[in-house]
C-alpha cells in the first residue's frame, strides 16, 4: 500500500510513518521541513505547505499542484497536520486546521485517493462542562471556548462529509496523547512544573482519557483497513484511547516523580481560576500579544473537567483494541 502522512515530523505523523514503514507499505511524510529521522529510515519525505496564504494565488495554484502530485498513485491519505495551540489569531487556526484539510480532501479526490483517516480531537464536542462516558453521538456544541476546538470540529465536519463511493473517510479523535516522542503534552506539564507555572485546578478528582501513542498510532491503521473491509465504517467518527479513564492529577503527579520533579503544591478553585483566566485573556487581547498566555479558559476547563470517553464503536467498527492501561504505558515510557 502506499500511503502519504500529513505533519509526518509531528508525534503521531513520524510515529505512524515508522509503523507503516515496518509493516511494508511504502510511505511519503508530508511536512513543512524534511525529516532526517525518517529519511536516514527510508522514509520519503517531502516539504509542503498544506495552507498558503489565499493572498497569493500563484503559490495558492502551485501548491495544489505539488499536492496533488504527492498524492497520485496512494491509497491512503492519513492527516495528522494541525494547527495546535492554546492561543493565537482565528485565521491562523482556520489556515492550518480547515483550509488545510479542505485542500487535503481536493488533493484526494484530483488524485484518485481512494481513503483518508483524519486524525480529529475528542475537544470537538468540548462544552466547558464535563463529558463522562459519551458516545460519538454527543452534538457539537454551540459555543468553543477556543479556536483550536472550534476549527478541528469545522475540518472534522468537512472529512466527514466527503465520505462517499470513491473517497472514503472516517475521522479518529484520540484523546490526550502520550508516550516516547510526545512534542506536547507531557513536555508542557513539565515545562511549566520546571519554571514553577503548574498549578492545580479545582479538587483533583476529575477523571480524563489518555491515549497512548503506540495504540493511538494502531487506531489509525485499523482504520485505514476497514475503510476497505467494513462499509459501515466510513463517514464517522470515533473516539480513542485507552478505555479506562483515570484521575488526571493522579497522573500528573506520578509523570513528575518519575521525571525527579516535586509534586504540584499550587492550587486553584474552579471559579477562581476562570476569573483570572478571563483576565489573562483580555489583557493579551487587547496588548495583541502573540506569546501563549499562562493560563486561558480552554485550558481551565480541560484540567478541572471529566472528559472521558465510550470506544466501543472504535472497538466494533475497526477492531480496536488497546494494548496496555494507561498506568503500564506511563510507566513504559517514564520509568
């Protein structure tokens, strides 16, 4: 099979390369810079801009161009690429998250790609209340407190209504990802435990998913099969993880004792830190400051919340089955 992987230097892009890579198919890491890690493992990699700017109609042209040739003689289509940030302007989120997918999808069909897995984000259907056990029929909600969820569930939404007889797709919405190689998550508690930032928000009792990237990298290969095996797979989406949701400050705090750092002392009520946040936001709005802020909305929501999740779609529709509990695996990547 060969395949062409979006944000292929990214965490869950080079780490699906390889495993496509090992399993024989032959693949292409798209990107915004080459990839000596994958090129000294023969993977190809090729340099792109998913999104130019629409100011620029010959780049625009030329772009669509280089991508529709990338993408001519694949089978499948696997978009990791987005745009991920707490904080930032609307059009540069709408640039990488839907722009960038609607001309993936393009690129699909003008080359004859016969399947494309999105990867999404379960903060697609993030309200700001908690999300206990929800099936992938939870509704979109009205109002994103951020422009990151708004835009991936805008670009989610386009993938999944181009499904159809000659492009299938489905959409996978793995929920905060960790493991050997994670360029966000884990990095960032810790960064912010190093420089004094961390800070708890509310009792500590509520629980989230966690998916592992071994097993998140697994989803999306299942996914790409049974888009050929399983009909009634395609056109939808799903969440994973690793099935069992744990307390997240629980968590937290054993990832920073086995990186030799002291647990998390600082503590917020809920309430509070939703008044400081929407502080904090005003100001960098109205300085225009482009640096993420120390704390935001989104972000309060997502450390105080339940948000976790039902896989028993992904379980039946792809076969997905994860490997290890979320301790084990942190365990496997820490210790």
């Amino acid at each position: 099979m060969k395949c062409v992987v979006t944000g292929g230097g990214g965490f869950v892009g080079s780490a699906l390369c390889r495993r496509l890579s090992e399993l024989g198919h032959k693949v292409t890491a798209l990107g915004r810079r080459p990839y000596a890690s994958l090129v000294a493992e023969g993977i190809r990699t090729q340099v792109h801009d998913l999104s130019p700017p629409t100011s620029n109609t010959q780049k625009v042209a030329d772009s669509a161009i280089l991508l529709r040739q990338t993408f001519a003689g694949a089978d499948c289509v696997f978009h990791t690429a987005a745009h991920v940030k707490m904080w930032g302007p609307r059009a540069t989120f709408e640039r990488g998250n839907i722009q960038a997918t609607q001309n993936v999808i393009a690129a699909c069909r003008q080359a004859g790609v016969g399947r494309l897995v999105f990867t999404s984000s379960p903060s697609v259907i993030a309200s700001g209340e908690s999300l206990c056990g929800v099936s992938e029929s939870q509704p979109y909600p009205r109002h994103y407190s951020a422009f990151y969820p708004l835009t991936k569930a805008m670009a989610e939404q386009d993938v999944l209504k181009a499904h159809g007889t000659t492009l299938r797709t489905l959409a996978l919405r793995p929920h905060l990802i960790f493991g050997p190689g994670d360029t966000n998550l884990v990095p960032t508690i810790l960064a912010r435990a190093r420089a004094g930032r961390l800070l708890q928000v509310g009792d500590g009792t509520n629980r989230v998913d966690l998916t592992f990237i071994d097993d998140c990298v697994t989803a999306h290969v299942l996914a790409a099969e049974a888009l050929i095996n399983r009909p009634s797979a395609g056109g939808r989406a799903y969440f994973i993880s690793q099935g069992t949701p744990v307390r997240l400050w629980d968590w937290i705090a054993r990832v920073l004792e086995l990186h030799a750092l002291p647990p998390v002392r600082r503590r917020l009520s809920v309430k509070t830190a939703k008044r400081t946040a929407w502080v904090i936001e005003s100001i960098w709005r109205g300085l225009r400051l482009r640096s993420d802020p120390p704390l935001t909305t989104f972000l309060v929501e997502e450390m105080s919340t339940d948000h976790y999740f039902d896989i028993s779609a992904a379980r039946k529709e792809l076969g997905f089955a994860p490997q290890r509990s979320v301790w084990d695996a942190t365990e496997q990547s820490f210790a």
